[in-house]
C-alpha cells in the first residue's frame, strides 16, 4: 500500500469488482476513459486475475483515509511498463463523483508517478487527457506534466470528435519539481 494524507493506494481485490462495474458502466464517468463499451462482471473477473501475472502494469485501488473505515473511490495505475526504455504510461479515473474536486486524484496520482520513478526505476511517465476534460489538464500541469503534442479529432465522444493532449513527465522534472522528499514512500 501507498499512502498519502487523504488516501491510500492498495493492491486490487475481487471483492473491488462491484464498484468497478458501476464506475466503468457510467457514461459520465467512461467518457474521459479509453473504455467505451459496457463492463461485465466475466471481463472485471478475467482483468483482475491478469494483473497478478501482466507485469507491464501496476495497478491500485483509491481509497480514502477515514476514521470510521477507508472507502474506495477510485483506480489508479501504471502500464504498458517497458522495462528496457524505462518508460510506461499513467491512467487515473475517480469513480465516486461525489469525491471529484477534492484533491484525491491529484494526490493519488502524485503517489502513482513518485512510486513509477522511484520503486519502478522508470525514466519517462506519458499520459493522455482529452480537450473537453480541464480537471485532469489542470491536474497533469500541477503535477510537472508538459504538453508533448496534440492527436487533433482523436476521440469521438458524444457525437464529437475530440482533440488528445499528449503529456509526458520525466523523472528529472519530477525530482526538480518535488524536491524528492527526504522521508522515503509510504508502503505497507
């Protein structure tokens, strides 16, 4: 487990499927994701007993930090790892709307990127955030993310296309801009 001060990020569970299938079924959830047809419980089943064998990913579960007990919120991970080119690709959905704009992705994402350089020894983080989505552009910035490039009409959502900002992070933007944190990451 990673933790932050408002969550922590744990291994993925069969009991997690449930909430997966309500977030990957919702439409103004899927629409910032590159999942567009419906979730069924045999694809979850079949997608998390693959994560203990696929070792081009690394996936958590959200969770935050309550008193009463940690409730899960979202997903968040690391994938297509290339190991000989050090880079992989980060992906993020906060699947309890009520938790958006709060600051859990943001954090949760931070925790993500510091373990991908710093356990996984990567070099390069890319990412992928879609025009019509500011929250996460916003977040990618915050994060010392840049603008690689834009895919113009990549995405077709909704009955539009859409544009698709490339973004990319390297481990050397993330040390300068977080000033690599003297105490070492949180894992349980």
């Amino acid at each position: 487990m990673l933790k932050g001060s408002q969550v922590i990020l744990r291994p993925v569970q069969r009991s997690d499927i449930p909430s997966f299938l309500v977030w990957f079924n919702d439409p103004e959830i899927t629409q910032y994701l590159t999942v567009y047809l419906p979730m069924t419980e045999m694809s979850e089943e079949k997608w998390v007993e693959n994560l203990a064998v696929d070792f081009s990913k690394v996936n958590f579960v959200v969770e935050t930090i309550a008193p009463g007990g940690n409730r899960p919120i979202g997903s968040v991970g690391i994938e297509n790892i290339n190991s000989k080119d050090r880079d992989a690709e980060f992906g993020i959905v906060i699947g309890n709307k009520d938790c958006w704009n709060q600051g859990y992705g943001t954090e949760s994402a931070a925790l993500i990127i510091r373990y991908a350089f710093e356990q996984l020894n990567l070099n390069r983080v890319s990412s992928r955030v879609y025009d019509f989505n500011p929250r996460s552009q916003r977040m990618h910035l915050k994060l010392g993310f840049k603008e690689e490039g834009r895919r113009r009409q990549a995405k077709y959502v909704n009955g539009q296309y859409h544009d698709v900002f490339e973004y990319g992070l390297l481990r050397s933007d993330w040390e300068t801009t977080h000033q690599r944190q003297a105490q070492p990451l949180e894992e349980s």
